[in-house]
C-alpha cells in the first residue's frame, strides 16, 4: 500500500524506501561521459511527478512492459547533479490491488458534481436565445472533456477537472467584475448597458478548445495535430463546428463579438480589447492564472515559512506560519454558492 507521496520525498533522501507509483514513462538512456546504460523513468502520483533510473546492474528485461502500470518500487532517493530528487531503483514490480486516485490528481466524483452544478447555474444566467443555444451545444457536446482535462501539463493546472475549474471560477469572476462595475463605477454621463450574454458566454466557453488539446491523467500528453494552433484558435474552431448546429437565430456580428473576447482573453497585449467585456474576461483569466500559480508554489512550500525564493517565477514568495490546527482549507464547494449567482448578476432585484 503506498505510504509516501511525491511531495514527501525530500524529507526522506538517503533512505531505504519501498513505495508505489504510476510509470509514466521509461526508456533506455546512456551517462555521457562513459556511456553507461540505464533505464530513465517518470513516476508519478497525485502530488506530481519525480524523475528516477534503474542502473545497468538492476535492469530486467520486462521493466520495459511496465510502462503504464502502477509499480512497486525498491531504492532511494538522492539528489543528482543539478541538486533535483531522483529516485533511484534497485527493484520494480507491478501491482495489482491499488486506487487510483492514489496516483491521478484531479478532482473527485463528487466535486465535479458540485462544478457542474455550478456550470448549469452559468448557463442559465443567459437569456440571448442564440448565446444560450450555442453554449448548451459546445458544453454538451463536450461535457465528458471538460469534466476530465487538465488545462495544462505542469504546475497549478495539472489534474483531471482542471479546465472545468477554470471555466466555472473564471465566469464567476468576470460575473463579479461586471457586477461591481455596474454598481460602484458610476459616471453620471455613461448610461450604456453591458452585455451580460456576450460576456457569460464568451467566459464559458474561450478555453473550451483546451478539450482538444490535452489527454487526461494518466497519460496527460498534448495532442500533436492540435498542438499547431493556438488556445484561442482552437477554441474558436471548436464553437464554429457546433454553430453550423443553432436552430435559434445568431447574427455574423454576434458570432464575431465572441470569437473577438476569445482572442482577447488570452492575446490581452496583442489583440487589443475592442469591448468592454473582453477587457473584463482578460482580466478574470489572468488574475485566476496569476492566483493559481502563487497557490500552487505556496502549497508546494508550505513547510517552510518566511521569504521563499522560487526558481521556476524567478522571484520570492511569502508564508506566513500557521498556528497549529489551521494549515488546512476546506474541500469542496457548496451548492449553495451557485444559488446566489442570479442576485449577484442583478443585484437591483435584490
């Protein structure tokens, strides 16, 4: 039964340790200076990924069938060269009993329940008939993908369910945007109503070409013939497949418009926001992008405390310490956080 995680190797190197990972990969390599074989490995649980080799001396041939498979694996860890973690093994054998979710990182049955009930919720903020039949159309058509996708490979957006956190938490905070412009950003001479259909939709669905673009965990690999385009072209000709589908009518300007607040939310810089619900959805995205990336690295430092500097930001991160019995954060989102999403789109029906 596997006892360590990924994470909690640093505190064990030099130990002798039998645990158990997914093999996401292994191949033969050679040192360079004398040439010597050894098998390279990827393991992997559900707090990330930890390169390991197998010396010439302990390699068997059908370690190389073990690819794929949840393992059993005797060594150590040590640090290499470049002062990162490796495990090295001395023995590997497959195994048969184990749970998954161990080894995958993503979210849980029950919490996709809880953002799918929050997505639906979405959706039903939307009163354009033709907005409203494009969306159900592309979230339908690719509800299966949305729920199991990360929405990259590496870091804070690495599990299954990812891209559908992003999709529901992103719409949310362009929903909240928007609402606190309409109430507290008066200016007696501007009276031009936002489009509350255009921006929902648009924030459902820009990142859904990302279902395309990756497999799910285990495998989580980036899809060749898809990785020639671009997050938003791919989301683009995502929805323009499903458009040919609309019975309700949706204008060329329309359709535009949505495909113009896709591209504005992830080429902020270069296409520039024509509306003011593009530069809404680019600022959603990028504050979740921003916030998801310092909580990744804090969780992923959370023993220590104080000023951390971080290589992969090139800057330094702050942890403040913790009383005891507070390290954690609550699981899981309530339902009831979806029933308030009407009175937080139309406050004045309060």
């Amino acid at each position: 039964m596997k006892q360590l995680y990924i994470s909690q190797l640093n505190e064990h190197l030099g130990e002798a340790l039998t645990e158990e990972f997914y093999l996401k990969d292994i191949f033969m390599k050679y040192t360079k200076d004398k040439g010597i074989p050894y098998l390279h490995l990827m393991l992997q649980d559900k707090t990330g990924s930890l390169a390991g080799r197998v010396w010439e001396n302990n390699i068997e041939e059908e370690y190389l069938n073990l690819k794929g498979k949840v393992i059993k694996i005797y060594g150590e860890v040590l640090l290499n060269s470049k002062k990162f973690p490796e495990f090295i093994g001395w023995k590997m054998e497959p195994v048969t009993e184990y749970e998954i979710g161990r080894f995958i990182n993503g979210l849980n049955e029950e919490e996709t329940k809880q953002y799918l009930h929050m997505l639906q919720k979405q959706v039903s903020l939307i009163h354009h008939y033709g907005f409203h039949e494009l969306v159900e159309l592309v979230l339908n058509g690719q509800m299966e993908k949305l729920s199991e996708v990360p929405v990259s490979l590496h870091q804070a957006g690495a599990y299954n369910g990812s891209l559908l956190v992003q999709t529901v938490s992103v719409t949310s905070m362009s929903i909240q945007i928007m609402r606190s412009q309409k109430i507290y950003a008066y200016h007696p001479d501007l009276k031009i109503n936002y489009q509350e259909d255009l921006l929902i939709a648009a924030s459902l669905l820009f990142g859904i070409g990302t279902t395309n673009l990756y497999s799910p965990f285990p495998e989580a690999e980036k899809i060749n013939e898809y990785a020639l385009l671009p997050k938003d072209t791919l989301s683009i000709q995502l929805i323009e497949s499903y458009s040919k589908d609309l019975k309700c009518f949706l204008s060329i300007e329309d359709k535009n418009l949505l495909y113009h607040m896709v591209q504005s939310a992830y080429k902020g810089e270069y296409q520039k926001p024509m509306i003011r619900e593009a530069v809404i959805l680019n600022m959603a995205y990028t504050t979740y992008l921003r916030i998801s990336s310092q909580e990744f690295f804090l969780t992923e430092n959370q023993q220590k405390s104080g000023t951390v500097f971080i290589p992969k930001l090139n800057h330094y991160i702050y942890l403040v310490k913790r009383p005891n019995g507070h390290e954690g954060m609550p699981s899981g989102i309530p339902y009831e956080a979806a029933d308030h999403m009407e009175a937080d789109l139309h406050p004045e029906q309060q």
